[in-house]
C-alpha cells in the first residue's frame, strides 16, 4: 500500500491513476442531477452529466465552470461584493464536506484551490451569490493604465493632468486612493538607471501625480519610497524574520521548501524570488484586491504595532495578505522588498527632499492656492538659472527636514502652504524631537586644516572616543537624549537624566546641547574606551545597576530658553554654554579646546599629540566667527578688495579653478540675504547648520599614511550596496587566516578606499548570476567562522584574494572573530575604520595576516601608554568592558 505522500505527488511516473477534478465532484453532480431532473423519470433513464462522457483536463473543466458562473453573475440583481476570504480558510473549513476527503486523496496545494473553490459554488449556487470564489488569473491583474505612464520624462514635459482623470476612475473601485501600482511603477522605472537626474525626476513626477490626484496618499507614498514608516527616534519596527516572507511566499504561490529554496540560491534577494514566484503562478483562488499606496502603509503600521499575543500569527496573516494582493510580478517584487526593508531603488533622504521641492514648485493640490511656477516660463530658462531657481526651493525643504526630520510634519505643511520661508517657521526647532547634527569634514593630515583655515580664528577641541548624545530639557523638568542616528537613548543614560537639573543655571529653563558621553573612570577622571562604553546596556538601566561611569563632554548649544541658537556665532554658543552650566568634575563638564589661528602650528601640533595621548580619535577644529580675523588677511588677500559685511576666506595660492567652479553651485550654509562674493571661495560661516558637512568643522584624526601598520585580509562575503553603490558589493566582508585551525576568522566590514572602476570590476568578478562564474558561493563555506552578528552576507566568495587594509586602531568586538582565544576567550578581535590600500596580487590566502599576528599587534596597541599610570588605568578600563 502506498503512504501518503506518495499519494500526494502528481505526475510522478507511478501506476497510480491520476484522479480528475470530476472524480471528486461526482456525488454532487448527480444530487444536482437529480434535483434538475423531472419526477417521473426513473433512476436508470437518467443521463450522465457531460462531463462522465468527455474526459477534460483539470484546467480545461475549470474554465468550462468558471464560464458558466460568469453568465450567472450577469444576472440583474447585483449584490455587494464579499469580503474576501482568508487563505486559512481556504484551506482550512471544517465547514466543507470534502475537507477531509480531497486532502487525504489528493493533498498537493495545487490540486486542492480548485476543488475547494467548486464546492464553495455547488453550496451557493441556488441563491445565485456574485463574486464566489473562483479561478483567476493572476497575470490578467496587472495595472495596464498605470503602467504607462512616462514618469521618468522631464518634469517641464510631463503634465500630471493628461493622466488623472484615467488614473481616477481606475481609482473609484478602491476608495478613490492611489493605486499601489503607480508606485510599483516609480520603482521600476527608477531601479532601471543610474542617472541620479532620471531617478530625482522620475520621483518628481510620482510626487506630482499624486499632489494633484490624490494628496491623502502623498505622505504614506513618501514613508514608502524611503523604505521607512516612522522616524528613527519613534519606536515603529516592523520586526519581521525572514521565515515570515518565506511562508507567505509558499502559501500564496504554492512554493514548496525546495522550490523556495532553488529561488533563493538563484537570485539572493527576496523581491526577485517573489518576482519568479509570481510569475510562475498561473491562476489563484480569489481575485485579488489591488493594493493602495494608503492600504499597504497602514499595512505596515499594524505590523509594526502588533505585541503581546498572537502577535506573530497577526503578522503573518497581513504579510500573506499583502503578498496575496499584489498584482503582478513586479508588485510583488517591491511589496516583498518594502517588508524586509531593503528596496534598493537609491532613493535617499536626500534624494526624496530634493523631489519634494520640484515636485511642489510646479504642483499643488486641488484645493490649494499657494504659488506655483509655470512649465513653460522655466524651460525657456538657461541651465543656471533654472539651477539657481531649484537650489533655493531644496535649501529651505532640507534645512526643515534637518530641523525636524520627520515627514509627518513636513508634507502636511508642504500640502497647505508649499514651499515658502513660512515652511522654516512650521519646522522650526522643537524640544524632543531631534534635529540632524552637524558634521565635520575630514582632513588627512595639519597642514591641509591649517590651509584651509588661513586668516580665521578656530578652536581644537579633543575629539573624544565615545557616543556623540544631543540632550533635551524642557521647562518642567523632562529630559530626553538622542544618539547622532536620532535614536531614543534615554533610558540607556538614566544617570545622565538625573545629573541635568544639577547642571542647568538659575536662567535656564529650557535647552537642547550637544556632547560627547564617554566612559569614565569616577575617582581618577581617566578615560576609557568606546569599546568599555559600548559594554553598557541598552534599554531599561536602573541606576543601581550601573556599572560602567560616564562624563558628558559638552561642546554646542542650539536652543535655550525658546529661543534657536542656530544662527548665532559658534564663539557665543560655547560663551551661553559655559556661562549657564554648571561643570561638575567626572560628570559633566566642556571638551577640552584650544583657541587658535593658522599660525599657531605648533601650538595645535601639540594639542593634537595631547589628545592622542590620552586615546582620543584625534581632534575637531571649528571656525569661532563669522569674519576673518583682519589682523591675518594682510599676507593672504587683497585689502582693496574685501566684501564689507562678509570677507571670503583666501584663496589657496594655486586655486584649481574646476573645483572652484563645481564649489560655487554647491549648496552651503550662508545666509541667502547675505551679499555673495564672485570668484572666490564660499565663506566659512561659524553657524550651526544641522545635517550639513562643511569646512567650518574639520576632522584631524589618525592618519591611515600614519598607521604603521597595515593588514592583510581575504575577502570571504558582501553585502547588496545602498543609494549610490546598489548596483555594487559594498561593503565587504574580510577575514584574517587562523594557521592553528585553517579557518579563516571574520575581521571586519569594509567600504572605504574603493574606486567607482574598481566596484564594477569586482561586482562582475563575483558574479552569482553568471552560471560560468565559479568565483561565488551559494552558502557559507565550513571553513569560515563568522556568527553573522554584523548581518547575513548576500552573496559569499570563494576565497582567492588577499587585499592590503589600512586601520586606525583594533577594538574587542562581540561580533567578529578573528584571534578569539588569543587576548579575549569571548571576543575576537576587529579593526575601527578600515580603508581598503590595494590587492596583493604578490600573496596567496596562505600569507594573509594571521590571528596570532592580529593578538600581537592588539596587545602592542594596549601597551603604547604615555606613563605607566595610564597603562594600568587602560588595562582597567579592558577589564571592566570585559
């Protein structure tokens, strides 16, 4: 007797007959019959039904009924259309009377979606209900209005009107809102190139068509464009595994494990599977309900909400719900992307703001009457002048966006009033919610900083190693603090909360600072390492059970009293905060700084070997004024020709006139009123500029041309690259050799030092795609430790290279191997700021750096201590973090 599973398989060669869907509906057939049939007719004068006589294929009996009901449903009596049923209860009702039997005979998935579906007809066939369950297909779903829709025309072509009222009569069926399908649309369009102008245009007329069509579905468009539903310093994750998208997958398009997994080796990411799943499958059970670009958000939002019990079971239904509505291949390519947030379509922050501004400069809402420019009017315009008319529009939507970076804020006030100087007053400054830091510019070595800040005054501030804190207070007492990236670290510092109304002056009532939190030790005052810091826990610290001390360095002041601090001199920002605060020692008190000018070299030289010493990353110089100091600009620049109000820094002795020339379009901090200098550099302003890298802040840090050291590391894996580097490996995975057990140990993740040229050469090297390509592997070789605490590499390599990497320091770490054993029996060893050198085409795997060699250099960096004290304090501060 055959088991079951044998039973199950379909056209697997064996004797077995394979039974036909009439097989399974004879009995209902002949009640049907013999309800239809006149009284005195006798049971042998019956006539079989047809389809006794004519055998038919599954698909082809089907369609015959599939027909025959569609003539019914175009009956006159219209009934309201059912709500759908769930794909548990397909399969699943205990209701169905051949439940049990059609599983036990034929229980591939496959074969049941039409049985099932019959036996829903046969019970409601004498009322004559619309919209049963049916056969459909699914490649008839597609959008085919949508799908045509040039967006990736010029915006000063496209006209967003010639579209809308097609676009709206296919939108009535689904509530009026936007379908999810213009937004599939945008993505393929844009996943197609690597023109940042196509891609910012495209998203501009995305952005347009639905200001103008549907602005409801504007800012959930926004949250899903950006592979995102919540700001990061708001607790919204969707927290869905992998296994979630795998069901769904297997459910909905009738995967098994193997096939899934086939998918999965092929193609790597998961939109790409669910792509190929889509296309496979032929016919579904019911027809599906287009998605909305509102429907799939809010989707997303109850996922990401869903705690406590039957929390997981939740989700899954929605992310099956998903998968099932989605029409199409490619919806369901994005739809699957957008779950396991990695849409790769390059559109950034920066990206999506930049659209925004276009988007609302020549669109507006129906009923709407802020101002708007004409098409026409702007492409008569020259190229820099039409330059000049977006720069100003984007400047003002990225200095809100960086003020209050959340678009729940942002595209309701863009909706109402567009863009205006009214838009900076809606964004403004507000306590709580963090405002985008400041960045530095990196400079390689003292003597560029000190050239490009000739004629100014500047202060050197220690650069300490720890986590850069931004802290709120507000008048009642409520302190908040977030991380650089924006995320909640309050209840990671509740010591800091306790220590703020101890430090706050009489005259202060309400502030947002900016510092540098570092691990501490409390009697000595000596400092300990990132890695001691980032031992601490993360969330609900009590402050009982804090082990690990910590002092806050302040270094800026941005808001005080109500009152933005913004625009005023970084010279008067630090003067309020050093004024208004109260320092306690080995707590909280100012980051250690040196006033200078450029001729002061060995005055910062010393400085800076001051704050190496002591173990900082290096040092951070920052432009005190707004003006050059005049006593400096006799030797660098022309006294006759100076700007009254704003003097230029000097220019370099050789100016390279092309650089200057792609300067001068770039956008910069100055003030717009501000009166602008032609042909020479832009001024360095000592105002704050949230979310913007300038000069005005420089980064003098341990130079990789420095290091004495360098490593020699094999890459084993990479990761799909983001923005920019999508189409490439970035960043990759590198490990050292171990020659005590021949594995090769995880070290580090690089993406630095590479070249555009050298990105594409290597993307082609390892290839998963190219069937010829024996350079990649379809899983993690035995002979690789890697715990994949850093993420799961999308594609692995087979291990041929050794690449020559530059560092700054090595670090214990949690998440990599390499040495392991050797100075830590629970850490390995990783390096901080790996810069990719060059590849040693002159070494094999064999002569890569070694684990034993990668302890030793450990253990000579703990050792290079100015005195023995601060050896013995850092042997501590590795004690403690251990």
């Amino acid at each position: 007797m055959n088991s079951p599973s044998k039973r199950r398989k379909k056209n697997d060669g064996s004797s077995q007959p394979v039974r036909k869907l009439d097989y399974f509906f004879a009995k209902q057939t002949a009640k049907a019959a013999a309800k239809d049939a006149p009284s005195d007719l006798n049971e042998g004068d019956r006539e079989l039904p047809i389809h006794d006589k004519v055998t038919l294929t599954d698909e082809e009996y089907a369609r015959k009924l599939q027909e025959e009901w569609n003539k019914e449903d175009q009956q006159p009596a219209q009934e309201p259309e059912r709500e759908p049923v769930s794909s548990n209860e397909l399969y699943e009702d205990p209701k169905s009377p051949h439940a049990n039997g059609a599983a036990s005979n034929n229980a591939d998935e496959s074969e049941l979606v039409v049985p099932e579906a019959t036996e829903e007809r046969t019970e409601t066939a004498a009322p004559k209900q619309k919209n049963t369950l049916s056969l459909q297909s699914t490649a008839s779903e597609e959008d085919t209005i949508t799908t045509n829709i040039p967006f990736d025309h010029s915006p000063l072509e496209f006209d967003p009107s010639n579209y809308i009222p097609d676009l709206q009569k296919h939108w009535v069926t689904d509530g009026g809102h936007a379908t999810y399908a213009l937004l599939t649309r945008c993505f393929v369009l844009v996943n197609s190139t690597t023109s940042r102008i196509k891609i910012v245009d495209t998203l501009v007329n995305l952005l347009r068509t639905i200001i103008e069509g549907d602005p409801a579905s504007l800012l959930p468009a926004v949250w899903l464009a950006t592979n995102a539903i919540s700001p990061p310093y708001i607790d919204l994750e969707l927290g869905l595994g992998g296994s979630a998208i795998s069901k769904a997958l297997k459910k909905v398009c009738g995967l098994d494990n193997a096939g899934l997994k086939t998918l999965n080796n092929k193609y790597g990411d998961a939109g790409d599977v669910a792509f190929e799943a889509k296309k496979k499958q032929s016919f579904t059970l019911r027809k599906p309900k287009p998605l909305t670009i509102k429907s799939v958000f809010d989707s997303l939002v109850k996922i990401a909400n869903s705690k406590g019990h039957g929390s997981v079971e939740n989700k899954q239904r929605i992310v099956e719900r998903l998968v099932q509505d989605a029409r199409g291949a490619e919806e369901s390519r994005y739809i699957v992307r957008t779950l396991v947030q990695h849409l790769r379509i390059g559109a950034v922050k920066t990206t999506m703001l930049i659209a925004l501004s276009r988007a609302f400069m020549l669109s507006r809402p129906p009923n709407a009457d802020f101002e708007i420019r004409d098409k026409k009017i702007l492409a008569k315009l020259k190229k820099e002048e039409l330059a000049e008319i977006y720069s100003k529009n984007e400047e003002i939507v990225k200095a809100c966006f960086a003020r209050r970076p959340n678009y729940n804020d942002l595209i309701p006030a863009l909706l109402e009033i567009g863009v205006c100087d009214e838009l900076l007053l809606r964004c403004g400054l507000a306590l709580h919610i963090p405002l985008r830091p400041m960045l530095g510019s990196i400079t390689r070595d003292m003597s560029e900083m000190l050239t490009k800040l000739q004629g100014r005054d500047f202060a050197c501030e220690y650069k300490y190693d720890g986590q850069r804190a931004q802290v709120h207070c507000d008048e009642k007492g409520k302190v908040t603090i977030f991380s650089r990236h924006l995320e909640v670290m309050t209840d990671k510092y509740p010591d800091l909360v306790a220590l703020v109304p101890k430090i706050r002056g009489e005259s202060v009532s309400s502030f947002i600072l900016e510092g540098e939190v570092v691990a501490i030790d409390r009697e000595s005052g000596e400092l300990k390492t990132f890695q001691t810091l980032a031992n601490r826990a993360r969330k609900d610290v009590l402050i009982g059970a804090v082990t690990i001390d910590v002092c806050l360095y302040a270094f800026d002041l941005m808001y005080l009293n109500g009152e933005e601090l913004l625009n005023r001199p970084f010279r008067e920002r630090r003067s309020l905060l050093k004024s208004l605060f109260v320092e306690i020692p080995h707590n909280f008190t100012w980051v250690k700084c040196l006033d200078a000018t450029s001729g002061d070299v060995e005055a910062v030289q010393a400085f800076f070997q001051s704050a190496l010493d002591i173990k900082c990353e290096g040092i951070m110089v920052k432009i005190l004024d707004n003006l050059p100091n005049p006593d400096l600009l006799v030797d660098t620049d022309d006294p006759t020709d100076k700007t009254p109000s704003l003097p230029p820094t000097p220019k370099k002795k050789k100016p390279n006139k092309s650089k200057s020339k792609s300067k001068s379009t770039a956008t910069t901090a100055a003030d717009p009123d501000e009166p602008k200098s032609t042909g020479r550099r832009k001024a360095l302003l000592s105002t704050y500029e949230p979310d913007k890298r300038l000069d005005s802040w420089l980064k003098v840090k341990k130079d990789y041309s420095t290091t004495s050291e360098t490593l020699d590391l094999i890459p084993i894996a990479a990761f799909h690259g983001s923005g920019r580097k999508a189409a490439w490996w970035s960043p990759i995975l590198l490990a050292i050799r171990n020659a005590e057990t021949g594995q090769l140990e995880a070290v580090t993740k690089c993406m630095s030092g590479f070249t555009d040229t050298f990105y594409k050469a290597n993307r082609e090297k390892y290839n998963p795609d190219d069937p010829d390509n024996n350079n990649t592997l379809p899983s993690k070789p035995h002979y690789v430790e890697y715990n994949g605490g850093a993420g799961t590499p999308d594609v692995w390599f087979e291990p041929q290279e050794v690449w020559e990497v530059a560092f700054a320091d090595l670090t214990l770490s949690p998440t990599y191997t390499a040495a392991i054993g050797l100075v830590s029996d629970e850490r390995g060893l990783s390096t901080r700021f790996p810069r990719f050198l060059k590849v040693r085409e002159d070494k094999s795997i064999e002569e890569a750096t070694e684990a034993e060699y990668l302890a030793s250099l450990y253990r000579k960096q703990e050792a290079k201590a100015p005195t023995r004290e601060e050896g013995a304090v850092a042997e501590g501060g590795e004690e403690d973090g251990e």
